[in-house]
C-alpha cells in the first residue's frame, strides 16, 4: 500500500516510541533514586517533579513529535527515515525487506577498509576485473588508500572496491568475510555480502533499516565522514603521473539544504538506492531509500515532509 500513514497512523508511531522512551526515562531515574535529595516532611519535592529535574540534568535529546496533517505517499519499495539523537522511527515502509544493495554496500567496504589499512599506505592496482562504474585504476599504478576512499565513495568506483579487497592479507574472499563480520558486531543481522563493489550477486541483501545504520557508523568515522560530503575532488596516483577526477554521484549534495552524503547505488535489478544524512537546525536524520524509481526526487521529498511535520521537544515537557 503505498499510502504509508492516514493522520491517525502518522500520529500513531511516535507518540507511541515518545511514550515508550518517556517511560522509560522515568524508570531509569527511578532506579537513581537513591541519590536524590530525601524527600522528609511536607516540604518535600513532589515525586514526579524531581524526575523532571533529573531528566534535564542528564540532558536527554529532545524527541520528534508528528504535528503534520498530510501523510506521505512514497512508490520506493522500502523505506527508512530516523531521529539520529533519540533513534525515534519517522517514517518506515517494508524496513525489514530484504533487498539487493547495489552500490550502498560500498559504506561496508570503506569502513573495513579503514581498520585494514592507513590512511596513506600505498596500494598496488592488480588488474581487477570491473564492470560497471570506474574511476580509471591503472594496472601497476599505485595509489594511497584514502585516494582508494575518495573515489568509492564520492564515484562510487567499483575499481577502487576491488583494489581496496584485493590488497587485503587474505585476498578479496578475507576483505569479505571481514565486511560480513564487522555488519554482525554492528547488529547488521539482516545484510550479508558476497563483494565490495556491490554488484549484484546471490546472497548479498540487505534492508533500509540496516542500511541506515551502517550509514550512522560510516558518519561516526572521522577519517571517512568528510568524504561522503564532497561533491568534487581530484585525487592522484603515488608519483602524481596519473589523475583521476571525481565528481560525486550524490545529485542532492550542494542543492538540497542540510545534506551531508552518504551514498548512492544502483543496479538494474536493484533500482536506484540512497542512504542520507541530513541536518537541519541541528536536527539529524538518516534515511534509507531503496527500490525508486526516483531516489533524489523521493528522498528530497521525505526531507521535506520530516522537517515540515515534525517539532523536536525536550523530555521534560511530557513530565
């Protein structure tokens, strides 16, 4: 059904996460009692007006509260739009989907690739065989492995994936499995990889949920939370005898206000695919759009819709 919410749907879910984590601060500072002042004689503080003043002084993120009217009609086939400070859900649809990753498995790749290697470690070019998107890897070339970073993820090269895999002590079966085991420390439990680049192959999937929080740990990575915000960048071989320009594949960098990356993918069987990361009065939102037919037109529309709809209020205020 594409109609995601009616008005008492659209309510519906964050009032009830509101209550849940509201509850659930009240319990945690219950717990905390016994720090508190002593509550003696008729003069005491009320119960409930010191868990207020606890809860402000723990300084808890304020939570997004549905004010709209109008719901959100979406045609991507799975959907994910979340609250980064308070993990409040905004807007999901099919979440929990298996679907084919396409180029959004490459966040996987950079954040394995960074474990592995150092920033400025050169790396040897070794013929891989691509298809699909390059950024012109040269056999023998060598090339720094934050170069290798710039062009998987502002090109979303598939040749700079398979270098970066290649390279690894093990080979590219290793780099995989090392991207399959980081997604399970992450609670990735729904995705699995079979490759870097993420063509499509059986037995790579994954869902907008999971995708929106590996995109929350690739923004966590200083080294790499840079680079999914530029829109364009020339990187270089070791010696500077070969160039390799880059221009972002992300279309809303630069045009839609408070986006900050994070990656774009697509295949022909997997659609066009999107995970972003926006700010907007320091409100910060990641979403995950899969499956489109339109995936910078839909997810500037669900920007546009969050913030339009949404008020971000303190904890205190429902104490």
């Amino acid at each position: 059904m594409n109609n995601l919410k009616n008005s008492r749907s659209n309510n519906f879910l964050p009032n009830f996460l509101l209550v849940f984590a509201t509850l659930a601060v009240v319990v945690t500072s219950a717990l905390s009692l016994a720090s508190w002042p002593r509550f003696e004689g008729v003069s005491a503080m009320p119960f409930f007006a010191n868990i207020k003043s606890a809860v402000a002084r723990e300084n808890y993120p304020p939570i997004p509260v549905y004010r709209g009217q109008n719901p959100l009609t979406v045609g991507s086939e799975s959907v994910f739009a979340m609250d980064i400070d308070s993990e409040v859900v905004l807007l999901a649809k099919n979440e929990n989907v298996s679907m084919l990753p396409a180029s959004t498995v490459k966040m996987m790749t950079a954040l394995v690739a960074v474990d592995a290697y150092a920033s400025d470690l050169s790396l040897e070019v070794k013929n891989p065989v691509v298809v699909g998107q390059k950024m012109g890897l040269r056999t023998g070339e060598k090339i720094s492995t934050n170069n290798l970073l710039n062009g998987l993820l502002i090109y979303s090269a598939n040749d700079a994936a398979e270098v970066l895999a290649q390279n690894y002590s093990g080979g590219k079966s290793a780099f995989v499995e090392l991207m399959n085991k980081k997604a399970n420390n992450l609670g990735l439990l729904n995705t699995h990889f079979t490759n870097p680049s993420g063509v499509d192959e059986s037995g790579q999937y994954t869902t907008a949920r999971d995708l929106a929080y590996l995109g929350l740990a690739l923004i966590k990575n200083a080294e790499i939370s840079g680079i999914v915000a530029t829109k364009q960048k020339t990187v270089a071989s070791i010696d500077g005898a070969i160039q390799h320009k880059l221009v972002s594949t992300n279309q809303l960098l630069g045009e839609v206000p408070g986006v900050l990356g994070i990656k774009t993918g697509w295949t022909e069987f997997a659609r066009e695919n999107l995970v972003t990361y926006v700010i907007r009065d320091n409100h910060k939102v990641i979403i995950a759009v899969l499956g489109s037919a339109d995936r910078f037109g839909e997810t500037k529309r669900i920007i546009d819709w969050i913030y339009g709809n949404f008020t971000w209020q303190p904890v205190t205020d429902f104490l």
